[in-house]
C-alpha cells in the first residue's frame, strides 16, 4: 500500500513536467495577451491554424501602443508571445508580382498565375468576337489598360482621382501610401474567395458594426483612425500594418 501511495505521489517525470510547465506558460501568456490580439487562426475555433496572419486594426494598434517600435513587424512579437512560429504568408501576390506581372512560386494555384492576366480573366472573356483567344500577353494588357481606382475602391483613394488606372499607378515602383492601398485592394479583390474572408476577419470583423477599415483606411489617409483610438495613423503605420498582415508585402 505504501509503494501504491508512493507511486500515486510520485514527482513528474521531466518530460512530462516540462510539458505541463510549457502549458502553464503558454496559457498565461494567452490570457495576458487577451483574446483580441491573438492571430485569427488562434481564434476562430471552426477553422484551422493558417498561414495568414492578420489583426484587426485595433488590436494591432493595441499592440503598437504597448511599446513595439514604428515599422516593427508586429506578428514577430505576438507569435512570440504565444508560442508559434511564424510562417510566411502564401495567400496573396507580392508587391513584385504586381509590379512586374509575375505569379508566385509555390503556394495556391491561382496566385501562380500572373496577377493581371488574372485580373484580364475576371474582366472579359477569353474569346475573342471574330474567333479565336485572347493571349496570357493580351488578357493583362486589357487589365492594365481598364482596371482604374474606383473598381477597387469605390469610396476614394486618398490623393488619386476614381478614373486613374490602378496599373499606371505601380508600374513605375510602390512607395507611397496610395500605393501600399493599391496593393492590399488588388489583393482583397482577386484573393480566393476563402481569404477575402479572412481578410475581412481583420478589415470588417463581424463584433463591428462599423465601415471597412481598408476602405476608411484609403479613403481617409493619415486622417484615419482605428476603432475606439483617438489618434490618427501615419503613413508609416499604415504601411507597416499592411505588411504585417500580409495585405501588401
């Protein structure tokens, strides 16, 4: 009876007292963090982890008003903080792709294709009125020549006129912040249709009653302002949030 008492009182074996320590851990940092400023794909529990890591506007800003360093990259600190390891996102096009009309290595079959022979595709059909196809060459052409500012952002894009081509303004390189916009509107309109949900997780979380956060964010510019804060972002954190969440990176 003594051994049976002895072995019922037995201290953990390491592996399984670090184990439960780590758990202890994980969960205290969980709690800390709260549940707002966990990756979605922590907190939706009828989804999967994913590689898409984006926050709300207003977590993120949480995040930044806790002490991380303008252009820092938030996911850094919060999947350090619980436990997981970041992965890079594969649900969009690159700047670059944009850019220079290339489609990804790897991830998702759709965003291997060329983004503007893509966007040609959605625009019209491939058949042409006399007979025979469009070409891949021609499909993005069309897209570059047609797709302007309003299809993406009907609400404005800060300091760009509704009718100016969304190409004419990337070709010649992505600095400003009208551009990063761009970018990130190209990708929420095109994404699959499951990532555009994703997105909207982050951008018109369904708690929030209020406008688009992209939308406000390209109508507004450095006027914007997150839900519940009382301070406009720059320029620099409105890039920097994009990135971060892999809307244009």
């Amino acid at each position: 009876m003594d051994d049976k008492l002895n072995q019922n009182n037995a201290t953990p074996t390491p592996d399984l007292a670090e184990q439960a320590r780590l758990q202890r851990e994980r969960r205290r940092r969980f709690i800390r963090l709260g549940a707002g400023s966990v990756p979605v794909g922590l907190t939706l529990t009828s989804r999967p982890v994913m590689a898409w890591h984006c926050y709300t506007t207003s977590a993120w800003g949480s995040q930044r008003a806790d002490g991380v360093a303008a252009g820092t990259s938030v996911y850094n600190r919060l999947e350090r903080n619980v436990g997981t390891t970041r992965i890079n996102g594969d649900e969009c096009w690159y700047i670059t792709n944009w850019q220079n009309n290339s489609g990804r290595t790897g991830g998702p079959a759709r965003y291997q294709k060329q983004p503007w022979m893509f966007v040609g595709d959605q625009l019209r059909s491939r058949s042409k009125p006399g007979g025979g196809s469009y070409s891949n060459y021609e499909q993005s052409e069309y897209a570059k020549n047609t797709l302007t500012v309003a299809a993406v952002f009907p609400n404005g894009l800060v300091g760009c006129a509704g009718s100016t081509k969304c190409w004419s303004l990337i070709s010649n390189g992505v600095s400003s912040l009208a551009d990063y916009l761009l970018i990130a509107g190209l990708n929420r309109k095109y994404a699959e249709t499951f990532h555009q949900q994703v997105m909207n997780q982050c951008l018109n979380p369904t708690s929030y009653t209020g406008p688009d956060q992209l939308d406000q964010m390209a109508k507004l510019g450095t006027a914007y302002k997150p839900p519940g804060r009382s301070v406009a972002w720059d320029a620099a954190d409105i890039k920097t949030y994009l990135s971060a969440s892999y809307l244009a990176v």
